[in-house]
C-alpha cells in the first residue's frame, strides 16, 4: 500500500468509530494532519511508505485516536464501573446460594443441588441483564441532565445504639426461648387448649436433637453475649465489626448445614415450613451483613484520617 492509501484507510478506521455528524470534519482535520506528518517525516526514511507506517504506529489506535475526538458511547460509564461489578457478583451469589438452600429445603424434587442451581441461572443471566439496562438509564439520564449539587449524607453514627441492641437482644432471648420448647409455646398462647395434633406437628426430629440442634442452640446463645458484651462496650471498635460479622457469618453457614442435614420437626409440612422461614433469614442476614460491612468501610476510612492528622 502506498502511504496515501495508508492514511486513508487509518482515517477510515477511526472515523468509523465516531457518531455521523463527526466523521465527515474529522476525516478531512485528521488526513491534512497525518499528510503533513509523513511528509516531514519522509526525509529520514527510505521511501515514503516506510515514514507513513512509523507515524501512524505512533500516533495510537484508532480506538484511542477516535476517543480524543469526543467521549466514547459506553453502556456503563466507567465511574459506575466498580459498584456495577459489586451488584452483578453479590446479586449472582445471592440468587446461586438462594436455589442452594430451595434445593435443600424442596423434598418433591429431592436434593438434587446441582440441577437447583442449573435451575437458578436464567434468574442470574436476567439479574445481569437488568443490571446492565438500569445503569445504562442511569448513564444516559446523567450525560444529559445538568449535575445536581451535592448534598451531604447524615453522619455515620459512631456510638452503639444501646436501644437497638437491648431490643435485639429481648428477641434472641424469646425466640430461644420458643425454639428450645415449641409445644411449650403452643400451650401457653392457647392456655393449654392446644390439640395433639397440633403439639405432634412440632415435634422435633430426633436425629436433629442428637447434633444439629444442640449446635443451633448453642450459636443462638453464643450471639446473646455477642450483643451483651456489644451492649456494655463504650464505641463500636473495629474488633467487634469483625467478630460481629464473623460469628454471623459462621452462624448462617450452620443454619445451612441445619437445613440441609436431614429433617428438622417429624411433620413433613411444618418440617418444609420451618427450613423456608430458616432461609429467609440467612438470606436476609447476608444483605444485612453486607450493607453493615459497607457502612464500616466508609466509618473506617473516615477514621483512618482523623487519626493520621
């Protein structure tokens, strides 16, 4: 190719990239530009072809070149691009570990893991591509609307919401409570006017008792002094966002292993019932979790500069 047709079909590259009422400017701007190049260039090479092809090496791709031009169309801006990625991981997660715990608990298809979680992807693919169009609406709004001034958030509370956690902690104590004697608790709301039926539909399994239970107990009782111990402490230190979310974390992983274990109570339906409720709240909690460990971030960086100055 001769160092005209060089520069023709780079310009030809780069224009392709650039919306139509751009192409037709910058074609005429970039080839006069180029020509000039080459053609002080051409005195330091063997032939003309040869000055071309070291100019247009070094004068970028046609990619980088057309963005100079004017802001590339993108689906996703790239100051979007982070929490984008944190949204498709953590909602994929969320929706695998959901069909997970729908396979432990539906005793109809039987615990087929494996084909609950193949069930689970179309559900992940529409969460991605739902993803995917809300910030590309979101892009599309901001490029074209002026930028709203910026107005702060309310501060980060630094103490421990003693309220909150002597509340949190009253629930623990009484859903423990019910837990430990269900039938108990069937008795007492109904002054003792409960059926058989009724108090055999929560009865628990035996093979549950022997491990899985005294193991859920014993974490539940576990998380009462956590929040105890959170309930007399001066501030919420780093140490106890860890061992927080540690201990809930390894508390929602056997919550899972209590489901998938085998039965829970004797009835089927109550059994099913009960593993659903379970599920709920570890899926629950993980959202919680993960809105708390961002809330840290953001408090811990804060103080990360208050204490550097």
């Amino acid at each position: 190719m001769t160092a005209d047709e060089l520069i023709e079909s780079y310009v030809a590259d780069v224009v392709m990239l650039l919306p139509r009422r751009q192409r037709r400017d910058v074609a005429l701007e970039l080839r006069a530009l180029l020509a000039e190049e080459v053609d002080g260039a051409a005195s330091r090479h063997e032939t003309r072809e040869a000055a071309c092809r070291e100019i247009l090496n070094g004068f970028g791709r046609p990619t980088e070149v057309a963005a100079r031009y004017g802001s590339p169309v993108a689906i996703i801006d790239p100051v979007d691009t982070r929490r984008f990625i944190i949204y498709a991981v953590s909602g994929a997660v969320f929706l695998l570990y959901g069909a997970l715990l729908s396979g432990l608990i539906d005793v109809q298809r039987g615990t087929d893991l494996k084909a609950a979680v193949d069930r689970a992807w179309p559900y992940v693919f529409g969460w991605l591509g739902l993803l995917v169009l809300g910030f590309a609406v979101v892009g599309w709004f901001r490029r074209r609307r002026p930028a709203a001034a910026w107005k702060p958030r309310p501060r980060l509370p630094e103490g421990i919401n003693r309220a909150g956690r002597a509340v949190g902690i009253a629930f623990f104590i009484a859903g423990t409570a019910v837990l430990v004697n269900p039938m108990w608790t069937v008795r007492l709301v109904t002054g003792g006017r409960a059926t058989q039926a009724a108090q055999d539909a929560l009865a628990y399994d035996d093979a549950f008792l022997r491990l899985r239970g005294p193991v859920v107990l014993g974490f539940l009782i576990g998380s009462i002094v956590i929040q105890a111990i959170i309930l007399v402490s001066r501030r919420y230190q780093p140490w106890i966002f860890w061992v927080e979310t540690g201990y809930g974390l390894g508390f929602l992983a056997v919550l899972t292993w209590a489901i998938g274990g085998g039965p829970i109570f004797t009835a089927a339906a109550t059994d099913q019932s009960a593993k659903g409720i379970v599920a709920l709240v570890i899926l629950l909690s993980l959202l919680d979790l993960a809105a708390r460990a961002r809330r840290f971030d953001a408090r811990h960086a804060v103080e990360a500069y208050h204490r550097a100055h």
